[in-house]
C-alpha cells in the first residue's frame, strides 16, 4: 500500500510546470501519458501484488467557460466511492455533458475498478426573442434566437390604416418605434399593441337646404357612417353633393379618409303642357316655369271650330285664354274644340225615293254620307234641286246648312218589273225556257236575252212577254240576262237563274217483249244470257235523253266537294286533289271516279276550287276539243249512283239511294215521285228498243248497225272516232248522231240516231251502268223488276266505242263489279214523274 502511494505521489513532480503555471490541467490524453510514464519510471508498474488493494485515480477536469468544484483528483480504492464533484458553467454558459457522455452536472463515480479521467463541457446560452402583437400590424425579431450578449433588430410595422399604439419590451420597458436591443442577457418578450385610424365626416348643406341626420362624424378606418339626408327647402330639389354623388341619402362605407361635402339644391321649374282635342290650338308662355311664378295660356280654335272648354289640372274649368295662379307643381291644360255642325236635309219629290241618310249633322269642312236618288219603277231621276244632275251625291267640306229635294219624272225608257224564267221554277230537264218578263214605264220595243252579262251573242227580238229561249251545253246552273229597249233607249238588264238537269225523255207505261230476237244480228250474236224471252209490264217512267256529259259530273262533283262529300280512300281523309275520289258513309266508302286514270276526261282546278272538263286534240288539224260534251267515263256503278243522290240533293228532291248503307241500296223508285236514279235494266231495253210494236235490234230503230253514220263503235279493224281523237277515249259529243253533225274524221254525213223514245247513244259511245245486280232471265211475266236484292256484278248495256257492233246491239247484255271503272262506261240517269 505504502509502495503504491509512493508510486503516485511520485507521478505528481513529473507534471509539467507549464501546465500548472497556467492554472489549467494538462489535456486528459497528455495527464494519462504523464502518469503511466511516472509510474514507469519510478518502478510503480506492478506495484499491486497478489494480495494487496489495488488503488485508481479518479481526476475532473473542466473545458474554457466552466469549473468543477470538489475534489478534482481523488485516488479510490478499488470497489470504492468517489466524492461529488460538480460541473460549474461560467456566467452567460451552461452545462452539457461530462466527457464520458454522462449529463448530469454533479456526479459520484462509484464502485470504482479503474483510473478516471473525464472532463466537463460547457455551451454559451442562447435566448428567444418574442414578438405580441394586438390589432392591426406586424413585430419582427431578426433574429428571434440571440446568444448570450448577442442583440436583435426589433421591426415594428402597422398595417395600411393602423398606427402604433405602444411597444413594450420585457428588458428594455417601451419604445418609440423599431430599434435594436441592448446585449441580451434573457429571453425576452415584445408586446406591440396597434389602434386603427379614425377620420372624420362632415356633410353640410348648400343655400336652400338643409341636412337630416349627424353632420359631423368620427369613423374608424373602413367603417361605415350613419345616413344622412339632404333635404330640400319648399320650392327647391336636390341637385347633388358637391363631391358628384347624385344620391338624396347618402351613406359613406369603408371610410380611409377624412370626408367633407355640401349638399346643393336648385330651384323647381314645372312644364305646362298644352293638349289639344279637335282643331285649334293652345299654348302657354313659358312652358317652363319656376317655383312660385305664373304662365300665360293662350287658347284660340281654328276656322270654323270653337272652344268646348279648358280645362287645368290645378284651377279646373277656365272660360278662355288666362293667366296662372302662382305654379307649384307640373300642370296639363287640355283644351277641347268641336267643329260647327251643318244640317243637311235631303227629301224625294213624286215617283222615287232616297237612300242613305235623309238628315245629317256634318262638322265645318267635312263631308257628309252619300244619298243616292232611286226613281220608282217607269220613273227617271232628272236632278236635285239646288241644280245637281247626279243621283249619288255626297255633299263634301260642308260649310253650311243644306236642304235639297230630289226630283223625278215619268220615264221614257221601258223598265222591268220583274223576271223569271219558267215562272220561277228552280230547275228544269227542258233546255227550251220561257223567259216570263213585265215591264213599267214606256211600252218596250224589243227585247235581248243572253247567258252572257255582255250579251255578246244576242240580238235584239220583236218583244213578246214570254218569249221562249234555248239554253245549249249541258252546264247545270243556268244564268239568263235580259234586258228591253224602245226608241228613247235601253234600260238596265235583269237577270235569273235556273238548274238545267239532264234532259228526259218521258216513257209511256206498258208491256213489251225483254229478251233477243231470233233474227239477224240478234240470232248471229246474241248470247243464252239474252234468253229467255219474257213479258215485262213497267209503269211510266222518264229516263236521260243523253248520256250524263263530262260538264254535269264536274259541276255535281264541285258541288260535292263544298259539302265535303269527297274523300281520298275508305277512311275517310277529306279529298284535296291528285289522288281517285271516293265517298259515302262510314264503312259503306266506295270509289266513285277513276280520277288519276290517263282516260279520266276531268281535272280540278285548285285555284277556283272547281271541276273541269278535260281537252283532247283531233281533226281537223289537230283542233283542240272540249270533252264537255262527252260522255263522262272512269266512273264505277258507286259513281253513277253517288252523282243521282246529289244531283237530287242540289235540286231539292228526296235522294233515291243510301249511301251510309254498304252496298248503296235502293231506297225510293215509284210510285212517288222523287229524284234521279239509274234506269233498270228493263226500262234501258225497253227505252232503247221497244216502239209499241217491234223490238228493234239496234237502239236507233234499225236492225242492221248502218256504218259510221250511225253510232261510234269498233269495227274489228278500227274505231269509229267520229272526231279523230288522237288519245283514248275516242268518245264523241252526246247527241253527235242527229243527222246534222258531220263527222270530221272521214268527213261523214251523220244520221239521225235516237231511240224509239227519243234517247241518243244507246247504242255506242259509253257503255252504260243499270240498276240491277246480274241474274239470269226466266220466262215468267214480270211488273217493274228491279232484279235482285243482292248479286256480285252490276249490269252493263249499250256497247261502246271500244266495242264490237255485236255489243251495240239493244239485247246485249254485260256485268262488271260495282267498283269497277273503265274508259268506255258511263251512264244516264232515270226517275219516276
């Protein structure tokens, strides 16, 4: 133990005296290798034998900036206790950690099994710096992080609008403004409190005006000051403030700057506005007036008007021109005028009478209404008595009263008294009439009668009360102008209108023979249908003179089409042209013409809304003819039947078919009189045949068919064509064959051509649709047969201009279905008298 003490007191003298002359430890590394080379030297290695206690050194050391205080070198037995020692940091520094990596600033090594040798470490103490802020700005430290005795740059900045209230530093106590801080020795802490700006608001009012609400006010920086109102003195008005805002009441928002404005007013100026009713005139002077001064209204009406009053909107009635009460408010004066009124007194003398108003009030320069002076019947209008000579007068810018007297004398001209045809009749099959006419005035000469308004084709007659006139063509609605004269002149015409239906032949009851003969064409042609040979007995009737012509369907179809009886299929779509035309009632519609068939002699005119007959080219020389006057043809059994009904419906007669009835039947045939209707078969052979004595082969009362002079047919070659058509139909005029007509087409003298009864084209030309369903002949006797009640095929007869002559002849007999349409058949038309 002793050997060991030695040993290291010993290694005291071998530290070097320049380290404790400066009074600081010599570095650990460098104490370490101080003490092992003293023990070496002095032989202290080794110098704890097997046995003994083995002692270490424990030595504390301390960096710049810092002490340790307690025992710095101990020397501890092994497994021994140091004593504390404890790291002590300079002012302005702090402890870190012992060398060793132990933080606690005192330590106690204990337990101790080998040399020490640690040193204290010590940091310089670095502070924060804080800046508080209140209210509207910004406070900076730069930096925010001072070492000790170190300083900060304080930045102290107020937003727009804000000032710096107070800066208070925790060391330092207030401040002016920014500044640097004294060595910082502390965290520190900078409270910097802002106020906002506060400006001022004045308002004040202008000369005649005064202001509502708080003229003078402090308001914070973007605040709001309360409204204020400029108001103006009686009389006056708000002009504006003196800073532009045009607003009455004013509010000022967001304020940043000290407001000051005047209010400024202005004196009311009021219009007079002047109205005007009628003719004259108002004016008033000024017609701007200021508040409290007055306006001169001067009121004058033109010539030949007065005043009917003045009224102002603030005084009321005024009797004239006047001056104004004081003006405090915008006035309308209204001043109405009324023309001078004129009475104008019109009367007739003996032997006429007036028209229009016989007594007029008529203001100053207007005009009055017409009166026309009509003299009565054989009288004549010779002048008004102020010395007018027209007898329509309208007394224009009347200027003063008037009374006139319209005079009349005894006329020299013949006047009618009245017109009719057929005594007035509404229709008639005869296109021969009997103009039925009387007259008044002076006797009538002569007499002229036309269908033209122009009279273009008339000549003047030997007059006669009832002369008669001849109608041609075979439109329906007849138009008959008529008109006499005398030596002194002519008189107006007058004019009457009838319906031509189809002309009839009458047909005397009685029996005849039905069925072909055995003999000639008959015997060489005719069919088993032809047979047999029956007596039939058939009441009076009265059938079609000629066969129904392409004008008759047009005007009957036009007549149709305003009733709204035309469709364009079985559903019934309204018919609106270019498309076949059908008709009848709901689940009875049937097709009544082939309309868009090439052979379809009618067209429709859109613009006039009206049917019209086709034209064809032929001879001579490619002469354009009309087809009025031809059969009509594309028309099915429905058709023919459809054109009775209305034909009968124009001419007030009871229709004789059901057409809302599928099929069509037969609703009305004889005794009773009633409308039009299809013959039946057996009244079209015997109209077409039978003379009271012989059943002729032909429908002309020939047995042979006569050549082209005859009727218009097929040879078997070529047709007959009397007009050289140049496109189907070949069909001619109805009547064609009359023995004066020459045929152009081979230039062929006809032959009178008409039935037994006195019926045209019964043979040829169309074929033509009958009553009957087809059904086979049988001996009995029959009265009035009208064939079946029910069938499949309506019967044909009469052959056409497609025909053979064979098919011409008058016992022939064909079927078609009810539907069907052909370019050879047509029809006429039959009723019971």
């Amino acid at each position: 133990m002793r050997t060991i003490l030695s040993c290291c007191i010993l290694l005291l003298f071998f530290v070097p005296l320049t380290f404790l002359e400066m009074g600081c430890p010599p570095p650990e590394s460098e104490l370490h290798n101080i003490l092992i080379k003293a023990m070496h030297k002095n032989g202290c290695s080794g110098c704890s034998p097997e046995g003994e206690i083995t002692n270490y050194v424990l030595v504390y050391l301390a960096e710049g900036n810092g002490s340790v205080t307690g025992e710095a070198t101990q020397t501890v037995a092994e497994n021994t206790d140091g004593t504390p020692v404890t790291a002590a940091a300079n002012p302005g520094y702090h402890f870190t950690q012992w060398s060793d990596g132990l933080q606690e600033a005192t330590r106690q090594d204990t337990a101790v099994t080998a040399d020490l040798s640690v040193t204290a470490q010590f940091a310089i103490n670095t502070y924060a710096i804080e800046c508080l802020v209140t209210g509207g700005g910004n406070c900076t430290a730069d930096p925010t992080a001072v070492d000790h005795g170190g300083t900060s740059r304080i930045t102290v900045t107020p937003n727009a609008g804000w000032r710096i209230r107070t800066i208070t530093d925790s060391e330092e106590g207030p401040k002016p403004g920014s500044y640097t801080t004294s060595p910082v020795t502390a965290n520190r802490v900078i409270s910097v409190i802002f106020d906002i700006n506060q400006y001022t608001l004045t308002y004040q009012a202008g000369a005649n005006g005064s202001i509502v609400g708080e003229t003078a006010q402090t308001v914070p920086e973007n605040s709001n000051g309360s409204a204020v109102t400029a108001t103006p003195a009686p009389g006056y008005h708000f002009v504006q403030w003196s800073d532009g805002s045009l607003a009455t009441t004013r509010h000022d928002t967001h304020v940043t700057s000290d407001i000051t404005v005047t209010a400024q007013f202005a004196i009311n100026t009021y219009s007079i506005v002047c109205t005007v009713v009628g003719e004259g005139a108002c004016t008033a002077n000024p017609a701007l007036v200021n508040h409290g001064e007055t306006s001169v209204i001067t009121v004058t009406p033109d010539s030949g008007w007065r005043i009917l009053s003045i009224v102002d909107s603030e005084q009321g009635l005024q009797p004239g021109s006047y001056t104004t009460s004081p003006v405090t408010a915008p006035r309308a004066v209204t001043a109405a005028f009324e023309v001078n009124q004129y009475t104008l007194t019109y009367s007739a003398g003996e032997g006429g009478t007036l028209s229009g108003p016989l007594t007029q009030s008529v203001g100053h320069g207007k005009d009055g209404q017409m009166v026309l002076a009509q003299p009565n019947r054989g009288y004549a209008f010779t002048g008004w008595s102020d010395g007018i000579t027209e007898a329509k007068r309208t007394d224009t810018h009347v200027s003063a009263d008037i009374t006139v007297m319209a005079l009349f004398d005894v006329s020299p001209l013949p006047w009618i008294d009245s017109f009719k045809i057929n005594h007035d009749d509404s229709w008639t099959s005869n296109p021969v009439m009997v103009l039925h006419n009387s007259y008044i005035g002076s006797a009538p000469e002569e007499y002229m009668a036309s269908e033209f308004p122009d009279f273009r084709d008339a000549t003047w007659q030997p007059y006669s009360p009832e002369p008669s006139f001849t109608v041609s063509g075979s439109t329906i609605s007849r138009t008959i102008h008529f008109k006499l004269r005398n030596q002194a002149g002519e008189h107006e015409a007058a004019q009457d209108t009838i319906c031509l239906a189809p002309e009839i032949v009458p047909v005397n009851a009685g029996a005849f023979t039905m069925g072909r003969s055995e003999e000639g064409d008959d015997a060489a042609f005719g069919s088993d249908a032809e047979l047999p040979r029956h007596k039939v007995t058939l009441d009076a009737y009265q059938i079609g003179k000629y066969e129904i012509t392409n004008q008759q369907y047009c005007d009957v179809l036009t007549w149709a089409a305003k009733q709204g009886y035309l469709y364009s299929d079985i559903f019934g779509t309204p018919w609106q042209g270019l498309v076949n035309i059908y008709a009848g009632g709901n689940f009875a519609r049937n097709v009544v013409l082939n309309f868009l068939s090439p052979s379809c002699n009618i067209k429709y005119n859109a613009a006039e809304k009206r049917f019209e007959p086709k034209v064809r080219a032929g001879l001579p020389g490619g002469r354009i003819h009309s087809t009025s006057e031809h059969p009509v043809v594309e028309v099915s059994w429905y058709g023919a039947v459809a054109f009775c009904n209305w034909l009968s419906e124009m001419l007030g007669l009871k229709p004789c078919y059901k057409m809302n009835i599928f099929g069509w039947p037969l609703d009305v045939i004889g005794p009773e009189p009633a409308g039009f209707r299809l013959p039946t078969e057996a009244e079209w052979e015997r109209a077409a045949a039978w003379d009271d004595a012989k059943h002729w082969i032909y429908a002309f009362g020939a047995n042979t068919i006569g050549g082209k002079k005859r009727c218009n047919y097929h040879t078997g070659t070529n047709h007959i064509n009397p007009l050289g058509l140049t496109t189907e139909p070949f069909t001619a005029a109805i009547g064609w064959f009359n023995g004066l007509n020459v045929s152009p087409n081979g230039n062929i003298a006809t032959t009178a051509s008409v039935s037994p009864v006195g019926a045209y084209d019964m043979s040829g030309n169309a074929a033509e649709w009958c009553q009957d369903w087809f059904s086979e002949y049988t001996k009995q006797a029959q009265v009035n047969p009208l064939g079946p009640a029910t069938g499949t095929d309506r019967i044909r007869r009469g052959g056409a201009w497609n025909t053979l002559a064979k098919h011409c002849r008058t016992a022939d007999r064909s079927r078609h279905a009810p539907g069907d349409t052909y370019s050879s058949l047509g029809f006429r038309v039959a009723r019971t008298p």
